[in-house]
C-alpha cells in the first residue's frame, strides 16, 4: 500500500466516516474509493485535490509523509508546499531540540524537508526556550565572532518574511551556500543583505529564490572554553587594520585599471 493510501485510510478511520460515505461526499463509487483505500489504483489530480480538501490535509502531506507517526497539529506546512516536521516532546514535555552536527551539515540540505532524515538526528532539551520550532546548527569560520568553530547555534525558525528584523543575526539555509549564520543587514524586494560581524568580510546578499530555511538566533552552546585572545582588543585592532589595509589595496586596484 502506499502512503496515500494508508493516510486517507487513517484520516478516515479519525472521523468515523464509511467508505460509503467518503465516497458519496466526493461524488464517486465507493468501489473506486475502496481501490484507492487499498493501493489498488491511484486517484487522478481532480480527486486528490477534492480528497485534500475533504480531509483538510494538504496534497503535499497526504502523498510524502505518514501522518500516522505524527499528529496533524503538530506538522508545520510550509509556504512553497514543503513539510517541518516540529520538535518532539520527551515524557516531561519539554521540547526536542534537533541537532545539525558538523558532519551531516552538507547532507541536511538533501534533508531538511525528509521526515525520516530528522528524525534520524539526535535531540536535545532546553526549558528555558519560549515556545517556537528550534534546531541546533554548527558554527563555522571566523565571520560570527564570538562563536568559533566547533560551537551551535540554536535557531527558532522563523515561518514568514513578516518575521525577518534587520540587525538580529540568523541561520540562513541557502541553495549556493548552505548553513551560514550571518547578521541580517537590510532587507529588499527580492533578497536579503546579510553582513559578518567580522569587519574582515564583506556583506553580500542572498535572493530569496535561494533560500531554504530561516532560523532566527535563540542561544549558542560552545563546546570548548573561551579563550583571552577571543575577547582581546589587540586582535580586533589587528583584524580592522587588515580591513583597511584590504581597502587600499581595491583602490589601488581600481586606480590602475583606470590607468
């Protein structure tokens, strides 16, 4: 049997409804809806949909995830018709938070809207976090200081552009670059400017086109201890001197082509 049919089976089975009555109620036999009950033969487009809207359940969840292992009020659908699956909740319901670990972190963009692929991750629970969507992805490079190599970055995810706030920092799940956590800078029609935090990169922007996933900035956890020279201003003294140092050397640059 296929996923469909084991979900309108289910969805059926939850409001006590007959094969007969399902069937009246969508204006065809209840032989043809019993073939599609039992895998026998799938429904053409024009019935999916009125078996989507009959059961309220959106198409892209009736036929990709089985809403047997997952309650509905507790499936997020997302705007382009993709699925978050929501954190679980452990016996003293405190939320689940799934962790991206530096390894698996190319294979979530694969991932990220697979059921099985998240539930494949380990969890973790925080109390003191509000309510909202979270998930734990690594920090890499230098451009976020202070947050180093090694450490997370726990997002809440953030389920409308309405949301987006300019000067709070974010996970951004993108087509071209992956997980990059970055500060949001300004945003535009079609794209977002984000900035480091480490005047040693530039800002760029990132259309909303390639953009997966939004993950509002919610805590961090290191995984090793800080350091003096994290927080020393010499180095950032070092770092702003190579900034403008790189300044000069784009100017030159730009000199010598007009030359």
């Amino acid at each position: 049997m296929s996923i469909l049919s084991e979900n309108i089976r289910y969805l059926r089975s939850g409001l006590a409804c007959s094969q007969r009555k399902v069937a009246d109620d969508l204006l065809i036999t209840r032989g043809r809806y019993a073939k599609y009950e039992d895998g026998a033969s799938e429904p053409p487009v024009e019935i999916l949909i009125k078996i989507s809207r009959y059961f309220h359940v959106s198409i892209d969840l009736l036929v990709s995830v089985d809403i047997r292992k997952y309650p509905l009020k507790e499936i997020l659908e997302l705007p382009d018709n993709r699925i978050l699956i929501p954190v679980k909740v452990d016996n003293e319901g405190e939320n689940k938070i799934e962790i991206v670990p530096h390894k698996a972190s190319m294979g979530y963009l694969t991932g990220y809207a697979d059921p099985e692929y998240i539930e494949s991750l380990q969890t973790i629970s925080l109390p003191f976090l509000g309510s909202g969507k979270y998930r734990a992805f690594p920090a890499q490079g230098g451009s976020m200081p202070p947050h180093p190599d090694g450490s997370y970055i726990i997002g809440r995810y953030v389920e409308s552009r309405a949301g987006l706030k300019a000067s709070k920092t974010y996970v951004f799940i993108t087509r071209s670059e992956g997980i990059t956590y970055k500060r949001l800078s300004k945003i535009n029609e079609e794209q977002l400017v984000v900035c480091p935090d480490n005047d040693f990169y530039n800002s760029y922007a990132i259309p909303f086109s390639d953009i997966y996933e939004i993950w509002e900035f919610a805590c961090s956890i290191a995984t090793k201890e800080f350091s003096k020279s994290d927080f020393n201003l010499e180095n950032i003294e070092v770092i702003n001197m190579f900034q403008e140092l790189k300044k000069e050397i784009k100017k030159l640059g730009e000199l010598i082509n007009k030359q």
